[in-house]
C-alpha cells in the first residue's frame, strides 16, 4: 500500500522531510570522502612506483658478453696473470647513472698499466648497445715505464652510457699535480694510489687536443 503524506501534521511532514534531505547529505559527504581517499592513495603510489622504478632505471643495465680486447695490441701490455690488478679509482658521473673506475697492475713485460671502464659493482667493462661487457681476465690496458718517464696518459671515448671522454695515465711518485687541458679549459689532477689518475670529460673530445703535463710544487 503506498504511504500517503497525513495533511493533518505539516509540521512533523515537514520535520521528516528535513531529516530525510539531512541523512541523503550525509551519505553523499561519506561516499565524496571515500572517493577521495581512494584517488589519493592510487596517485601516492604511484609516485612511489614511479620514483622506485627511475633508480632501478639509473642503476641497472643487462649484462651482455666480455668485452673483446682491442686490435694489435702487444701481448707484452697484458697483465702478468688474471687475477692481477686492483681497483683504485672511482669516478661516479651521476648523470650517467653510475661510475667510472681504474684498475692498475703489472704487465707481463714489467711495466706499470692502467685500465678504465665502466663499473658494475667493482667490476670494469665497456656499455654497448644499453648492455654492460665485462672486461676478460687477458684485457690490455694502457702502459708506461715508471720512474723512466714521470708520467704517462691515454685518452678514450666512450659512447655509453652517455658521451664520455676518459682521461687517465699513471704518475711517479715525483709528481704531485697534473694539469690537464682540454681545448676549452683547464683542470689540475693529483695522483692517487699508485700513481693512477682519472679524469671523466663531458663529450666526445678528440684526443690530440687533450695536453697533459705535470706540475710540481703547487
């Protein structure tokens, strides 16, 4: 049977259809709020999500095959066995979404070399194609007869993971700075640990620009 109005009471219809409008609002606030709150929860984690997956991103890059050793290069210049070398340097390049390293060791002819890459943990190696190659236990670098000279110096680009220019070498213990300039500008370096210097240029520079010389007493 359907519920009339009693036209009798108008005042208490008119209580009932306050209250009516009252709790019809209520519901409406509860359900806004709840609609709220789940927006912000799906938009915070998100940001989350996002910020966790830009490190992963930054840090991470899939490891591909040893990298090959360059052409032509002297069997004399390999290291003395494969588990020669140590780490001493590291350069981080934020930018590039890590770091750089040097590794020094003693070549099967006696001299002093110096080898860089790109660094995953402590391991060195080369990015290619967005994959990172190990370098091979055999794997040459660049090497000097020290104390003979008092410095000596290489200089690579490297494509990936952004445009580097590497410059580094080894250094006598006579040496205390080395300038190094560029073309553009000018950067004084100290040697580190046996002698071993790195320093990360921004860009493709062309090695015959890059001049290296020690200077003493500064």
């Amino acid at each position: 049977m359907k519920r009339e109005r009693d036209e009798s009471f108008p005042a208490a219809n008119e209580l009932r259809e306050n209250l009516r409008r009252a709790a019809q609002r209520q519901i409406t606030a509860r359900t806004a709020r709840r609609r709220r709150r789940r927006r912000v929860s799906v938009v915070l984690v998100g940001v989350v999500l996002l910020a966790a997956g830009g490190a992963t991103a930054a840090e991470l890059i899939s490891v591909g095959s040893p990298a090959r050793d360059r052409p032509g290069m002297p069997t004399g210049q390999r290291p003395e066995s494969s588990q020669s070398g140590e780490l001493v340097l590291r350069a981080p390049d934020p930018q590039a979404g890590g770091s750089w390293g040097a590794r020094v060791y003693t070549s099967r002819a006696g001299t002093e070399c110096i080898l860089v890459g790109w660094l995953r943990g402590v391991t060195l190696g080369r990015v290619e194609g967005s994959r990172f190659r190990p370098y091979p236990p055999e794997v040459t670098g660049s090497c000097g007869s020290l104390p003979r000279t008092q410095f000596f110096f290489a200089v690579t680009p490297h494509a990936e993971p952004q445009p580097r220019t590497l410059v580094y070498g080894r250094a006598g213990v006579d040496v205390q700075t080395l300038r190094v300039n560029d073309g553009e500008r000018i950067r004084q370096v100290r040697p580190g640990p046996d002698g071993a210097f790195l320093l990360v240029l921004e860009g493709d520079v062309s090695p015959p620009q890059v001049q290296v010389r020690p200077v003493n007493g500064e």
